[in-house]
C-alpha cells in the first residue's frame, strides 16, 4: 500500500504501527509519555519490514536523473527509479542540493509503503563549495582545532545543500608518495593520523548528529589501501601483522572510539580477501572486537569487483561473500537488492544477517532525525545563507595558511620586502584558479579559488610582472580523465627569461596540477611533470634569488631544487583562499609553522620512505669501504626533508629535557623540555616527543612519535613544555593483535622534527 508515513514523535510511530495493523514489538510496547529509545523504534520498524525491505536499505545507487525533471523512461534508470518507489533504496548518493534532495527524499517518504528516509551520501573531503586545503596540507599544520573547524564548515555546507553522510574522513597510514590518494589522508604516522582523524570525525558530527548542521562521518579505507604494491592505486596490498595492527590500525580504532557512524570498506585483499568480503576485517575485528555499532558501506562496485579479483565466480556469489563477510550496505553494484532474497531463501545467507546490517542502517538514519523530519536538510533558506559565507572562506584561509611549510629560507630570502622591489612571478600554476582547488572537490565551482597571482596583487608596494613560462598540462583536466602532460611546448621560456633578468626577486610557482593526485592517479616519477624543471634551471641561470613555491597533492622529489634554489615554500594546493594565504607567508603577514607529515624522498628509488623504519641486523656502515650493510650504492638512505620538519621565520632552541619516571607508582612518565624562541620574531613551534623501545618481543621502530603540542612564543621568550607517556603511548600491539607493555629500556627523543637530537634514556 502507499504511504505518507513520517515517524515523527514518539506517540505518532505506535499509532501508525497501530493504523497498519501490525501488533508493536515488546520493545515498542511503552506508553506514549515514555519515549522509545533509538534501539526500540528500529526493533519495531524492523518487525514490519519485508525481506525485500530490509534488503533495500542495503542498497545505494548513485544518482541516476535530474530528479526534478521527468522520471526516467526505459533502461537501467527506470528500474532504479522502480526500487526507489518501492522502497528498495537505502541511500542515494552525488544526489546535491536543496530542490533536488527534496524531490528524491519526497518520493522515499511519500510513495513508499513505509515512508522511511534515505540517507544522502556524498564526497565531502575537504570542503563543500568553499573548499579547504587538501588533507594532506591540512595535517602538515598539526593544528587539531583547526583541522576540526575545517570539517565543520564542510559539515555546514553540506548540510544546508541536502546532504547528511559524508564519505570521510580518509585515514589510510601511507609511506608512498606515488599513491595518488596520499593527498586524502593524513600522511606516513600513525600516532598523528589517528590525532586527526578524531578531529575530522567530530568536526563533520558535531555534538548533536541530528543537527542540521552536522553529518555523519565514514572512516576509510577499512583496511590497508595505502600500502598498494608500487604506490598504484587499487593494487593488492600484502603486510604483516605487526603492519597491520600498530600502522594501519590505530587511526580506525581512534575513529570508532569518537564515535564515527560508517566505514568504507576498501577495494585492495588483505592475505588473499578482498577486504568487501572479508570476516576478519569487518566482522571479527570491527564489529566484535572493537564493537562498532554503525555500518559498513562497500566502495563504489566493489561488491561486483570481486569477480575480477578471482575471489567470486559471478554477481549472486559476489553478494552471498559481501554479506557474509560484514558489508552492510552495497555501493552502486546493484547486487544485493537483485540477489540478497534468492541468497536468504536459498540458505546462502543467514536473515539474520539482513537484519543486522538493516538495523545498523536504520539506527543511523533515527541518529540523523530523518524520522523526525525527513526534510530538515532542506531548507533553501539556510542553503543560500550559509554557502560560500564569509565566515566561511576566513575558516578556511586559517587553515591555508596553517598548512603551509617552509623548506628552506637561505640568507633570509623570506619574507619578501613590502615596497621598493621588482618581483617576478612566473609559472602557469601562479595564475590558475583551478588547481589550487585540488582533487576531490566535486561541488566546488571551476576557477574560484584566489590564485597566487592575486593574491600578491594586494601587496601594492612592489611592482609585480607575470609570465607563465610554461603550462604543466595539455588541454582540458577534470576529475575523471587522465592528465596530459606538456612535456614539448617550451614557447612560453624566453618571455619568462626576460621577466626575470628585470626582477630583484623571482617567485616561481611550479608542481602539480589539481587533478594529478587523488584517486586513480599514481605516478611512477616524482619530480616536477613536463617542462618544468627545465623552466626552473633556465630562470636561475639569469636569477639565483629565487623563491620556489610548490603546488602539489604529494611529496615531490626536489633534489636539484634544494642544492640550488635558496628559498622552497611547501604550499600544497590550499583551496578556495589558496593564493590570499601564500601572499601572506611570502610577505611576512603570516610566520609558517607547518611540518611536514610525509617524508620528502631524495629520490622515487626510495620510496616507500617514512621515518619510523625498523633496524635490521646490519642497520649501519662498519666501515667506508665496505659494502654489506643495508644501504643504496647511488643515493642516501635518509629522505631529502623528513617527517616532522619545518621551518619559520624565528628560530627555536631546546635544552633541558627531564625525565620524572614514576611508572612503577602511578602508571605515568612525564617528560619536559625547555623551548625558547631564539629569533627576532614571533612564531609557532610544533614541539615533537619520540620514543625508542630498544628491545622488545616484537621489534620496534628506531622512532615513534608519541607526543607533539604547538607552543607560540614572542622573541626571546622560554616555556617549558610537559608530555605525559602512560600505557597507551609505550605499548604496543603484538602479532595477536593484542594491546601489551613490555619492561625495558626506552629512548626519549624532543625537538621540532623526527630528526630530533635531544635525548635521554630510561627504564621501564
């Protein structure tokens, strides 16, 4: 029968339970002044639900039509539409927008037999339509609060366009620069990544779920996806235990405990299994273990992706694995919704299992107050006042200028004087609107970002001259084609020579286009694309003075750049105030405090590098002319800039590092060291502790980082600064995945790197 059901208070849900004539579950059954719990009202839901029901909540497509316009007529878009009004759809995703939202919810609440609401996904990674820096950057700030407040103007916008899931945060530990995806996450530690992904978790969730301001946040890729072999993306991912529970573990297990409400399962196996179908991951670790109580979502296709995998033989086995394996909800293969019921009459499948992942669903959407208002995320109203605010475009200039990292600044080439200079700015990337934008910012409008050229424009006291020099790509770029290169035309280098030859100072604004990095975007090299390095060596044989700015969604190997370049500024691609927040570093307005959370390689041969590695049995040269130790015959074995690095226009100095061992008392070290700013300026500092736990029953790395806080300090001025290590900071989880704390001695390392030479030791 048709349905105008909303389940909108308390006494309303058991008066349509009673108006359907079906008998409420002894868990409904209270009286109207005593309210359901979340756990009843889904129980009692649950009791008048068909399989097939049940099964739709399972089932997510991508937007299929312009929902405003007519329903779709013929094809695979008619039958979606078909489940739709059925109730065969659980969730709909890239649907965006206040009218066309509206238009979707309305025919899931209104035509429906049981009216219950869709959840409405999107890709909301850093930034809705005022757009953020890409993660990445954001975590080269180590600025929790903002990284947060971040995620919060995402949630903002979002909400007030209709949608209420974001498929973020992406926590993935990756040690691989080639991954396109390292743009996403949070870098190569997994003590820092699990920092920021509770940051973003309760940045998108707020305190309140069913605000609408806040969405639900989805912790991915469960599990291993930054270790794919050779950095490319998809590819099959093969780690240890160990691995796996101290790397790519901890930030899922932060995010769980903040109370995240989905995870994504991934599209790489894990020791043979994709993880979509895999027990271990999602049923006995997930769910069991760690007692997660939301649900998983498959990623796009990769329930039907598994037939490619050689793990399922075809669609209706793909299904049967998925379901098994923990997969609750199934993203756009279409083969839960066609296979599930023949799977559960068939006793392929428990119903059980139907149930609970039907459950996990509906618990979410009741957290969400759908059932309380099916149409609180769209008020056009709000939608209009709320999208590109100036409130928000200041948030996210914060967090622009916070993720920047200052590479190198020899003979105080930086900050660039206010007046009275020739400055020469030269690149394609200084003048684009559209790359700093970056990757993943599938709602943001084309060319709105402020370029750099702009924003250095506003300093009006130099006379500025651009040249392109060179594009970095051919033709047109978007989100779902490959990139071409330039790699021959050079046309553009004698008007740039020109332009330089005239300049006191030169800023060269080189890297990666927006759409290089991201998913499906690996690179093999890591230098700067096409023509580019050509550009930059050609313009320092007429200018030395010069400042490189990178644009880039991942570490760039910057050999040449380092021994010749004076000045290197890391300002990734920044978002919507990209070129405002570069200016301000470049002139001064803004003193950089970023450090970097990926190791920089020397060279792509290195790769993965990342600065937590372990000992081997021969971990250093015995002696110069000898060969077997591990090492490289053509390059260095430590990274060009390491995790951690920074610098800023002051200096810092750390003395003094205490140690007060009181572990055997009351379960507590406390460490404390002494930072002075030794500068003339005022500056940030992100303050680093690491540990060494010298033997243990499974090894340990030469350095974990177990600590960090960001102190500000005038000139001269000294703090000291207080880390407490407790069980959680010097335990480790052993093969079992079991969490443990071994007797021993432990090296202590402070300073403003992972390169930190302070030391003390001590015993456990």
């Amino acid at each position: 029968m048709r349905s105008t059901i909303l389940f909108l208070a308390t006494a309303t849900f058991i008066s349509i339970l009673a108006m359907t004539g079906i008998t409420t579950t002894p868990a409904a059954t209270v009286s109207a002044d005593k309210p359901l719990t979340i756990d009843q009202k889904v129980d009692s839901l649950l009791s008048i639900m068909t399989l097939e029901e049940k099964i739709g909540q399972m089932n997510q497509y991508n937007g299929f039509w312009n929902v405003t316009g007519p329903a779709p007529k013929g094809g695979d878009a008619e039958r979606k539409y078909e489940h739709l009004r059925k109730g065969y759809v659980g969730s709909m995703l890239n649907v965006r927008g206040v009218k066309e939202v509206r238009a979707v919810q309305k025919i899931a609440v209104e035509e429906t037999r049981l009216g219950i609401p869709l959840i409405i996904g999107f890709d909301v990674i850093h930034g809705y339509k005022t757009i953020s820096p890409i993660p990445l950057a954001e975590s080269a700030s180590w600025d929790l609060e903002a990284i947060k407040r971040s995620s919060e103007v995402a949630a903002l916008e979002a909400a007030a366009s209709g949608i209420n899931w974001t498929f973020a945060p992406m926590i993935d530990i990756s040690r691989d620069a080639r991954w396109g995806r390292v743009m996403e996450g949070a870098g190569e530690d997994p003590y820092l990544g699990s920092k920021i992904a509770v940051a973003r978790v309760q940045g998108f969730q707020g305190s309140d779920l069913s605000s609408p301001t806040t969405i639900a946040a989805c912790a991915k890729h469960f599990a291993g996806y930054g270790f794919s072999e050779s950095g490319r993306d998809y590819n099959t991912v093969d780690i240890g235990t160990s691995t796996l529970h101290n790397i790519v573990f901890p930030p899922f297990i932060a995010a769980n405990e903040a109370g995240v409400k989905t995870f994504m399962n991934s599209f790489n196996e894990l020791n043979g299994v994709p993880a979509t179908a895999n027990t271990y991951l999602q049923r006995q670790i997930l769910k069991k273990k760690w007692g997660f109580d939301g649900f998983v979502v498959s990623d796009w296709g990769s329930i039907v992706e598994m037939i490619a995998h050689g793990h399922a033989k075809d669609g209706n086995h793909a299904a049967e694995l998925a379901v098994n394996g923990g997969s609750d909800m199934d993203m756009e293969s279409s083969l839960y919704v066609a296979e599930l019921a023949k799977l559960v009459k068939n006793n392929k499948v428990k119903e059980a299992l139907i149930d609970d992942a039907a459950r996990r669903i509906l618990k979410v959407k009741f957290e969400l107050g759908l059932f309380d208002d099916p149409y609180r995320y769209c008020d056009e109203a709000r939608e209009k006042e709320v999208i590109n605010s100036k409130e928000n475009h200041e948030a996210v200039l914060d967090m622009a200028r916070k993720s920047i990292v200052l590479l190198k600044n020899e003979g105080n080439m930086l900050p660039l004087k206010k007046d009275g200079q020739k400055i020469a700015l030269i690149g394609s990337l200084a003048a684009d609107k559209n790359s700093p934008l970056g990757s993943w910012r599938i709602a943001a409008d084309d060319n709105t970002a402020i370029s750099v050229l702009e924003g250095m424009k506003k300093y009006k006291g130099n006379t500025l001259s651009y040249a392109k020099g060179a594009d970095v790509a051919i033709g047109e770029t978007s989100f779902i084609s490959e990139v071409k290169i330039n790699t021959t035309d050079k046309s553009g280098f004698p008007e740039a020579i020109e332009t330089a030859k005239k300049a006191d100072k030169v800023v060269m604004v080189l890297g990666e286009i927006g759409f290089q990095s991201g998913e499906g975007r690996s690179r093999a090299h890591l230098d700067l694309p096409g023509v580019q390095q050509e550009l930059l060596e050609e313009i320092y044989n007429v200018n030395k003075n010069i400042i490189l700015v990178l644009n880039n969604g991942r570490p760039l190997s910057l050999n040449w750049a380092d021994e010749n370049i004076p000045a290197i500024v890391e300002a990734w691609q920044l978002g919507s105030q990209s070129g405002n927040a570069i200016a301000e570093v470049l002139y001064g307005d803004y003193n950089p405090s970023g450090k970097l959370p990926m190791s920089v390689p020397r060279s792509v041969g290195q790769v993965p590098i990342y600065y937590n590695y372990k000992n081997t049995g021969r971990p250093t040269e015995p002696a110069p002319d000898l060969v077997f130790w591990s090492h490289y015959g053509d390059e260095k074995n430590s990274p060009l800039y390491s995790f951690g690095y920074g610098l800023s226009y002051t200096s810092f100095a750390y003395s003094d590092l205490k140690i007060q061992n009181n572990y055997s008392a009351n379960k507590k070290v406390i460490v404390s060291v002494e930072l002075k700013n030794t500068g003339k300026v005022k500056g940030k500092e992100v303050a680093q502790l690491y540990i060494r736990d010298m033997y243990a029953s499974v090894t340990r790395p030469v350095r974990e980082l177990k600590g960090f806080e960001m102190v500000e300090l005038n000139p001269g001025e000294s703090r000291t600064i207080e880390f407490t290590l407790t069980a959680k900071e010097l335990g480790f989880f052993d093969n079992s995945g079991e969490w443990i704390i071994e007797p021993g001695a432990f090296e202590i390392y402070v300073g403003g790197s992972s390169d930190a030479k302070l030391k003390k030791e001590f015993d456990l």
